[in-house]
C-alpha cells in the first residue's frame, strides 16, 4: 500500500472499500477522476469479505442483473490477471434430488437459448461421474453452467485496494469512517472520524450493510432489509476435489433464474422441508486453494440490524444437508462465520441520488459479487464531473 499524504479536495470520494465501494473507486480511477476511497477498516472486512467468491451468472435471470454478472466475469477475468489472484473456471452444477426436479433441468437445457450463459443438462450417472464426492442415492441429475467463477475474495479486494492506492490517480484512506457528507454548493464536505474534512464533486456511499451512519432517515424509509448467513469452512482430510461448486436443489426454489424458469415451464417445484425454510438454508459448497470445503449458507431476514451470533441449529442442519448430498464425506470444522448484507426488497438495488452528487447505493443482496463490477463500471461510464442523476 502507498503511504500518501491526502489531498483535500478530489474529484469523487468512495465511502466503504466492499465490492461495491473497491468497484465504484475502481472505475472512477480509470475514468481519470482524482478519487479518494475510505475504509472503516485496514480492508474490507464485512459482506465482501465473508462470501463464497462466487461469480455467478447462471442465478441471474435473463435481463439487465444476466448482463451485470457477464460483464463483472470480464471485469475479474481482466483484474485476476493483473492482480496475480487466482480466477477458477470450474463452473456451477445445479442437483436434482427428485424426478421432478431433473425433469425441470432438463428442461432448462432445452429451451436455453443464451449463447453467453451456455448449460449442459447431466443425467445422474453423468453427475455423479463428474464428481467423486457425490451421493448416487442422491442424485438424479444436475444442470452444469461452465462459464461461473470463483474467487477468494478476501485476498481479491487486498490486492485490488493495494493496486488502486498505488496509482496516481486514487488514494486510499484505511482505517477511518465517514461521519458525514453534506452537500455545499458544487461540492460535497466529508468528514471522517479522524477529524480530517475533504472536499469531491461526486460522493459514492457504498456502506454495506451499515445504515446507520451516514443517512439513516434516508434508508429508514425505504424498503431495506438486513440478511444474516452462516457459512462453515470444513478440514478435507482425504483430499478430495468437488471439480466444479455445486448447488443444493433447494437453489432451484430460491434463485430468480431458476424461479423464471419454473414460471416459464409452468411448474412450481416443492419448497425443501420446513425446518429447512425457516432457517433460510440453501445448500452450496465450494473449495477454497487449500482443497478445504467451504459450506453455506442460510438467511435470517430482519428489520433491526442482526447480531453476530452463530445459531448450533443452524450449522447442524446445514452439515446434516451436506451429508445427504455427499457420499462418506470426512470432516472437521475449521472455522464458522456469518456476514451480513442488505437487500432491497422490490427492485434488487437501493441506488439513490441525493443534491444531485451524493449517491447512496447498498441493498443489492445476494448477488453483490456477482453483479457488483459491472454494476460499478455502468454507474461511472455515466459520471460527468458536474452535478448529475446517475
Ligand atoms: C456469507 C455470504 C455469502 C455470499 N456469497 C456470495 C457469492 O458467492 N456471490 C455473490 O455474488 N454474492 C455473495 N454474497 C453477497 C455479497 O457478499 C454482497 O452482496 C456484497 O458483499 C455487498 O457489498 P457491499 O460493498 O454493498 O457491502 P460490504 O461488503 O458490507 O462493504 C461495505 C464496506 O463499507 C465500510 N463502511 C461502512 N460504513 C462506512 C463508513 N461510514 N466509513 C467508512 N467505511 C464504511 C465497511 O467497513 C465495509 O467494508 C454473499 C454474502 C454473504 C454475507
């Protein structure tokens, strides 16, 4: 990290340092604006940190939110090159448990017309070829999307922040909170709790799921809500390789993709067992550069902001799941953890612009990953250094 002195004035001012803030800081740099980007932490630490690195367009339905998670596969595809992180193509695989939901994928393949989401249907000894680990009692088929991506993201927005810092064009204050942002005239004041003040024509508020610092009559009358998940890393004793991440079936009832799907075939695919719903789980697995599983997740749903707290009934129903749908899986946990994002309720995205340069944009739920980059590159290509909506 450079150990710059800071201007007082820039051209944009980014607040939070996730994907969505390290993007918006990313494309203002690139554009040439004298960019300032503030962290609460030494890095990210919350949402994008805690996350599956997953990069996935085959959730996204077709449409504006397809078109964000294809464009965001270029966007790391270019940076994993340039930052020396590693970008795994092992693609997703969508289970089938029942007949009627391998019928449904099959389906899915068939009628698949998007040549940039490519998808293969596998019959059940076809899955359970392609991956030693899978149970054959369990499956009875898979839907296998190539083109998603993983990351680690952690090591991904350190060395991301660290490249961007290093550059003349933006800066990168660690560390520090914004206190607040007030509008004065052509600029926007902000100050941080360090006392410091600083002076930019366009302030991006990128807090995650921190509502409360910056705005909070603004985010309290709209439709936020807070979402808590639960993720464990499992200890892989015998080495074994999953070869792509896979997705329990009950990621067929949960993600808009598959739920247009099922709108589109004029099936409703059964809800999984109600423990399973009520605790929000969705099976995924993942292996991280050390072979370790990396299993989640659930979703807690609040108004108030949650607490970090890890429920014992949570992780157990998530490795009782995990058993089902792996064959003699061997393991220890390692390390559990929860995140928590925001998510708008009716349109996906909370982006708002306050005196025409404060914009505010957080909610984006599940699929900040996934969409956050070309979220962000869509945003700046529209910035002109004047005041303006984007
Ligand atoms: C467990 C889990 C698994 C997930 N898996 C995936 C996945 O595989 N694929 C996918 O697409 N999405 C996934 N998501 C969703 C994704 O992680 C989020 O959508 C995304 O990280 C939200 O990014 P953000 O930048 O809005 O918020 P955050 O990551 O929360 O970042 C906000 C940042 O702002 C900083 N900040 C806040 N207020 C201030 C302030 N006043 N001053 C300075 N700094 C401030 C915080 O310190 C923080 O670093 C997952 C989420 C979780 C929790």
């Amino acid at each position: 990290m450079s150990t710059q002195t800071y201007s007082s004035e820039y051209d944009v001012i980014v607040i939070g340092g996730g994907v969505l803030g390290a993007f918006h800081a990313y494309f203002a740099m690139r554009q040439g604006f004298k960019t300032l980007l503030i962290e609460r932490n030494v890095f990210p630490q919350q949402a994008s940190a805690r996350n599956f690195g997953l990069i996935i367009p085959s959730a996204m339905p077709a449409g504006r939110w397809r078109d964000r998670a294809i464009a965001s596969c270029e966007i790391y595809s270019e940076l994993s090159e340039l930052l020396g992180v590693p970008l795994q193509r092992m693609g997703t695989q969508y289970l089938a448990h029942t007949e009627a939901e391998a019928d449904f994928l099959r389906q899915m393949a068939l009628s698949s017309e998007d040549s940039l989401c490519p998808v293969e249907f596998y019959t059940a000894e076809e899955t359970i070829r392609s991956s030693c680990c899978l149970n054959p009692e369990f499956c009875q088929g898979s839907l296998f999307f190539p083109q998603d991506l993983q990351l680690d993201p952690d090591q991904f927005f350190r060395a991301l922040i660290n490249w961007i810092a290093c550059t003349s064009d933006c800066d990168y204050l660690p560390n520090t909170t914004a206190i607040s942002v007030e509008s004065q005239g052509s600029h926007n004041r902000v100050k941080t709790s360090s006392g410091r003040e600083f002076q930019a024509y366009h302030v991006f508020v990128c807090s995650g799921a921190d509502l409360q610092t910056l705005f909070p009559d603004v985010y309290s009358t709209r439709n936020l809500q807070y979402c808590k998940l639960q993720m464990l890393k499992l200890s892989n004793p015998e080495n074994r390789t999953l070869g792509t991440s896979i997705a329990s079936p009950i990621a067929l009832t949960r993600y808009p993709a598959f739920l247009n799907a099922q709108f589109l075939q004029g099936v409703s695919l059964p809800a999984p067992d109600p423990v399973l719903e009520e605790l929000g789980i969705q099976i995924w697995i993942t292996q991280n550069q050390n072979n370790e599983f990396i299993l989640g997740d659930s979703h807690a749903y609040s108004t108030d902001p949650p607490t970090e707290f890890l429920s014992a009934e949570v992780e157990a129903q998530m490795i009782n799941y995990a058993r089902k749908m792996f064959v003699k899986l061997d393991f220890q946990v390692l390390d559990r953890w929860c995140g928590i994002y925001t998510e708008e309720q009716s349109t996906g995205l909370f982006q708002q612009t306050l005196d025409e340069s404060i914009h505010l944009i957080t909610g984006i739920g599940s699929k900040g990953m996934t969409t956050g980059p070309g979220l962000a590159r869509e945003n700046l290509s529209q910035l002109s250094l004047s005041k303006s909506r984007i």
